[in-house]
C-alpha cells in the first residue's frame, strides 16, 4: 500500500514538474509549430507584396484563404493586421487578455506583447479588442450549448439570462462606459444575420486598457 502512494506521489511530482519546466521553457520552443505556420504565411505575404506592390487588405477573405490562413469565425489564425502601407502584424489571438505571441513586419521577429494601435472605425477603442469581446461572446454561446450554465464565462447573473446558441457573425450597436470605470467599456453587438434582428442586443463588458473581457450577458430592451 505504501509503495503504491510513494509511486502515485512520485507521478503527480513528475507532471507538477514537467509543467513548471514546460512554461518556463521560451516561446520559440512552446509555440514552435505555430511560428512555423506563421513563417510559411509570411513568406506568401511578402511575395504578394512583391508581386502587386501593395500589402493585403485586413478583410480580403478570399485572398486569406488562398494564402493558406486557416479561416475562422472571427476571420483568420493567425490575424492579419495592416498597420501602414509597408508594416503590418500577425496574431495569434487566444484567451481574452494579452499579451499574444505575434510577428511585426517591421521588427522582423516574433514576440509576446500586445498589437500595435490600430483603431476601429468610429468606435474609441483599437480593433483587437473588438475581436476579444467577440471571443468572449462565441466562447459564451459554446458554454451555453454545452449546458454548462454555472460555468458560463462570464456572465452577469443580474442580467437577462445568456441563452444565444447560434453561432454567427455580430455587428457593433452602441457602447458605454460610467465615469467611476472609464476603462471598462459595455460594448452592444448584434447578430448580423436577418434571422436575428429581433434577438435582444449582447452586451460585452470588456477593460480596453487590458484587453480583458469581464462578463457578458443579454440586454433584454434592444
């Protein structure tokens, strides 16, 4: 009986230390395959550059997917982010706060840090944080159709209740922020689809300075 606790004390100290060995590891080492990826799309970036004397735009789908970007609900992994004429960034968005590992055109590296400043059009904020609340809803809606309320992240329990099961595409509506937080903004979405016009509004909480999304629920009044 012993022998056997010494044996299971001695796995679970085995795992406890690869992990703490595995995150001290560098990025280049734990993100190896997806820097690789990035490489690979970076390569047909600058040949396009080459070829039509211009840089991608950021919503040239059709373009991303013949490049070889792997296409997702939210657009590509990684993001593609045209900064200027000649810089622009690749992203790999996960979680809902920063830093991210991503390449800048200009520095000619790979980092962990947060995107450079690049501001959604007509809203005071920068476009990845439009993407992060939006990762938050979808990650919502997940949580939600796998019946696992109590966990659902995040949610408002004060608010109406997150039912939305349809996984879509989503439009800013409206935003807020109060005095007491100006940080944290109450970024409104709607669905894009027809279908669901009249679905009550998605209402995002989400810290800007941060780049953190902290609860999501559904506005009842839309």
């Amino acid at each position: 009986m012993k022998q056997i606790i010494y044996i299971t004390i001695t796995i679970i100290l085995l795992i406890l230390i690869s992990l703490i060995v595995y995150f001290k590891l560098p990025f280049e080492i734990t993100r190896k395959s997806d820097i690789k990826f990035g490489n690979e799309l970076i390569q047909k970036i600058e040949n396009y550059k080459k070829e039509f004397s211009e840089l991608p735009l950021d919503n040239d789908w059709e373009l991303f997917e013949q490049l070889g970007f792997r296409m997702e609900m939210l657009g590509t992994s990684p993001s593609y982010s045209k900064i200027t004429n000649t810089e622009y960034e690749l992203i790999y968005f996960e979680g809902f706060d920063g830093p991210y590992l991503l390449y800048n055109s200009e520095e000619k590296r790979w980092k962990v840090d947060y995107p450079k400043i690049q501001m959604e059009e007509n809203f005071p904020w920068a476009k990845y944080i439009t993407r992060i609340a939006i990762r938050a809803i979808l990650t919502s809606i997940e949580n939600t159709y796998n019946s696992t309320y109590d966990e659902n992240f995040p949610t408002d329990i004060y608010n109406m209740p997150f039912t939305l099961k349809e996984k879509t595409e989503f439009e800013i509506v409206g935003y807020g922020h109060s005095e007491n937080t100006p940080a944290i903004y109450r970024i409104d979405f709607h669905p894009k689809e027809d279908s669901f016009k009249s679905a009550p509004r998605i209402t995002v909480e989400i810290d800007i300075e941060k780049a953190i999304a902290v609860r999501v629920y559904m506005t009842p009044d839309a």
